[in-house]
C-alpha cells in the first residue's frame, strides 16, 4: 500500500519513511503543503500522515482539499490542544497522532485505519474478481465462487494489505482468531486452496519462511 507522508521537518519524514518501509509499506514524502497538493494531482495514494505546521499550506487547509479524494488521513503534529484535536477530526481525519510518538505506535494506528477503512468498503476489485465485503459473495464475470468461511476472510485479510508480506503468525491470529504455535499447516493448506479456486498462482506469492504476499 502507498502512504504520502506530509512533513517539513526532514528528520522526522525520513525517520517515518524508513519505519513504514520496514513493516512493507511504500511511502513518498512532501515537504510542504503546496507540495502535496501537487502530488494529489498526478497521484493516488492508500493513506496520508499529514502534519498540520506546514510551509505554504498548512495541514488545516490541506485537509480540505484532501476530503475531495476520500482518503483516510492521520494527523501527526506537536500541536496537541483539544481544540486542534477536535478541529483536526472534524474536518474528516481518521486519527491524530501527537509528537512525540513511537513508531510502533504509529505503525499499529496506521494498520488500524486501513483496516477499519477498507472494511467500510462494500465491494472490492481485483483482476477479474469482484469480493462484496459486506454480503460476502465472490464473484467472477457474474457467476458466484463458493468459499468457505475461513477462505474468505482469508482473501480479504490479503486484498487489506496489498503487496505486504504477512508472517504465517499473523494470518493464522487475524483469521482462526487463535495463537500459532509454529508447526500447524492450517495457513499454508488454506492458502493452496485459494489460490487454486481463485486461479490466483502468480498473484499470492509464498515468501519463504515467513508467510504470504499478494501482488497487484
């Protein structure tokens, strides 16, 4: 998934970028309001952290122009008056975040708005798969495929973090809801399943030794 960080402070951008990165996220930076608008012109993105002490625009007037692209904003900024907050939040940010944070922090609040974002999504498209989230229906060229329960949530879990690498742990925790013990082949047999029910053998691509990763 691509994130936009919106932040002057270079510092503070890079140390972001690199944290997000890690944890398998592809981000670009703006260094400053005008910046960012510029970018949204010619660019889509799954999410923006926008600080609002910005250069040229700040976060505040920024966040107008955002709303008109639908996508899901977290501030990050020193400022951390309730009337800042409210404002922020008011104006259609899903989260604010106040300087200092972990990264750790941030990594886990940026997971969760995806998550709650997408799952406010009633369809979902890929390739020649329509996924109706909400009446959990798959389809292909108008006819229904049959998925189980678990295969489903599965195929959501994935189509919620494009392009990362999800660990063999975490599927197993987000969709049995239990704790992997390391030796079970729950995942890996559910995965086989999918991927040859939904012809998708070249886009979940096994990572070895640490899980799963479906590809646009």
């Amino acid at each position: 998934m691509k994130l936009l960080i919106v932040e002057d402070e270079e510092y503070i951008a890079d140390f972001m970028m690199i944290g997000l990165e890690k944890a398998g996220y592809e981000c670009e930076i703006a260094y400053d309001g005008k910046a960012a608008a510029d970018v949204l012109e010619v660019k889509r993105y799954d999410l923006i952290l926008l600080d609002i002490m910005l250069p040229e625009v700040n976060g505040f007037e920024l966040m107008e122009y955002i709303r008109e692209y639908h996508t899901p904003v977290i501030f990050i900024t020193a400022r951390s008056r309730l009337e800042d907050k409210v404002k922020g939040l008011g104006l259609g940010a899903d989260d604010y975040i106040t300087k200092p944070f972990a990264l750790a922090e941030l990594i886990a609040r940026v997971e969760c708005v995806l998550r709650r974002y997408h799952k406010g999504q009633e369809k979902i498209l890929f390739r020649d798969l329509e996924i109706d989230a909400v009446s959990r229906v798959v389809r292909r060229n108008g006819e229904n495929i049959e998925l189980t329960m678990k295969e489903l949530d599965l195929l959501l879990l994935f189509l919620r973090n494009r392009n990362i690498t999800l660990f063999r742990d975490r599927i197993y925790e987000e969709v049995w809801e239990g704790e992997y013990d390391g030796e079970s082949r729950t995942v890996d047999l559910h995965v086989q399943r999918l991927k040859k029910k939904l012809g998708l053998h070249t886009s979940i691509i096994s990572v070895r030794k640490i899980g799963y990763r479906l590809e646009d």
